[in-house]
DNA sequence: CTGTATCCGACCAGATACTG
DNA sequence: CAGTATCTGGTCGGATACAG
C-alpha cells in the first residue's frame, strides 16, 4: 500500500509550490491579520511585529498574484492603500486555523520534548571526555 | 476588536517557532511519507524526492528533538535505523492534511490568478515605452 | 503614506569527501 | 547503511536611501 494522502505532496510540482509560498516568513502572520477585515499597509506593519517594508511588501504583492488578498488603492495624496482578503484567501483561514490551534495545543509538551534532547546530548558530549 | 485568534502567532514567539518549523522545505513531507508507518532513512530518502542526505538528517534530527519522531537504532552491521511518528506527531497529520486538501483544491484558480497577475505586469511594462 | 532600488551580511542547502 | 565534516554558491532578509 502506497500513500496516497501524501502523493501530491511528495510528486506534485504546483502543489508544493502553493505550501511553499504558506511556508515562508510572513505569509500566515499577514493572512492572520487580515482576517478580520481590510487594512492599510501601515496597519499591517504595526499588527505583524518586526516585519519590515521590504517584506511585508513582497509578501503582499505574492499574496496579490496568488489571487488570495485584493489590493485597492485611493488615488490621493497622500496615498492610501488598503488590502483585504479574497473569498479564496478567506478559505485558507479554516485550514490555518487547525495548525495553529494544535501549534498551541502541543507547544509546551514540544518545549519539553526538545529541553530533554538537548539535556541528553549535553550528557553524552561530556561522556565523550 | 483585536483577532484574539491569531494573536498567539503574531505576539507568542514560542508558538511562532513550531510553525517556524513546520514551514521548513522538508518537515511536511518527511511527516507526510512517515504517516503510514516505520521507515528506514534510505527508503524515506527514496521516497522524498530530492531530498539531499544532509538535509533529511537535519530534518529528521529536528523532528526527533520535537518529540515528532522516535528514532531506532539496530545494532547491526551495517546499521538499520528506523524512523516512525510519535503519538504528537501523528497528531499533526490532520491539520497537515487539512493544508494540503485546500492546496490541492485551489491549485489551478491560483495558478490562473499568477498567470493573468504576469499577464498584466507584462502589458503595464510594455506600456510604459 | 506607500512604495522602489541598492547594498550587504547571515543563513540555507547542495556537492563532495570521508567514517564507523 | 547511515551518517559527519567542510566548502561554496545562492538566496533571504534587514538597513538605508530615495521617489511619487
């Protein structure tokens, strides 16, 4: 028996590419943001911490490409841009939701897991000697 | 109102750096191959395609530290090691399967939001001549 | 305010060679 | 078979300066 779940994961290019871009940095912070309703670019700034202009820039022009976040811009002066998940972006939100939820369940029983490895790796570097 | 949901990725470092994890090129798929049972590191380094040696050991290594993966060691020459997920690891596989259906359902609308996205650069750069 | 352009250091990951 | 060690190119991301 094969793994057929995972098929597209482990063979298929364009799927992978997708989990790529969720992969990066930013990307799940900005779509967490947005959840609830339009931004300005400035607002995102402040909500995703340590973020820079750089970045947050790019992430939002790939998000914009993906078809997952719609970007409007005011023609004023000073300008004014605001961004807002697409209904695609949006129903990336459920699946988000269930990583993050088991990231918090388990968080502090992974804590623990890596302060023991890391205890018994001390252990054995000074058997070494 | 704040998004108390996502307040714990953008605020909780700790909670931050388990999906720091998770976005790793390597990490999905190594826990997607091992969903169905033991493997050896030839057979999961088989199975991932791609995967350079250096980077599945890292990986591994990583996983084992979370408490994601348990590693068996056989005294044998030459060396069986056998990787399997823990109890946690399996935990994660629905909220992985869950990212992995909405990559699979929205792959083409986001492959055809990046090509009109392209398109449209392309003809604002000729434009502007 | 919302970007773009450039420079530069840090880290990632592949290739290769070697070991128990 | 299952690693470790080392080198190196490429990429990511921050800082800074500047533009519309």
């Amino acid at each position: 028996m094969t793994q057929p779940v995972w098929d597209p994961l482990v063979r298929d290019c364009p799927s992978r590419r997708l989990l790529d871009r969720i992969g990066d940095r930013w990307t799940v912070l900005v779509v967490g943001v947005l959840a609830d309703g339009r931004l300005r670019f400035s607002e995102i700034q402040h909500a995703v911490d340590g973020v820079s202009q750089k970045m947050l820039t790019q992430t939002l022009r790939a998000l914009e490409r993906d078809g997952l976040v719609a970007r409007t811009v005011f023609p004023q002066v000073p300008p004014r841009v605001e961004y807002e998940l697409t209904d695609v972006g949006r129903s990336l939100l459920g699946p988000l939701r269930a990583l993050t939820d088991w990231a918090t369940e388990h968080m502090s029983g992974v804590l623990d897991a890596r302060g023991s490895y890391d205890e018994a790796q001390a252990r054995d570097e000074l058997a070494a000697h």
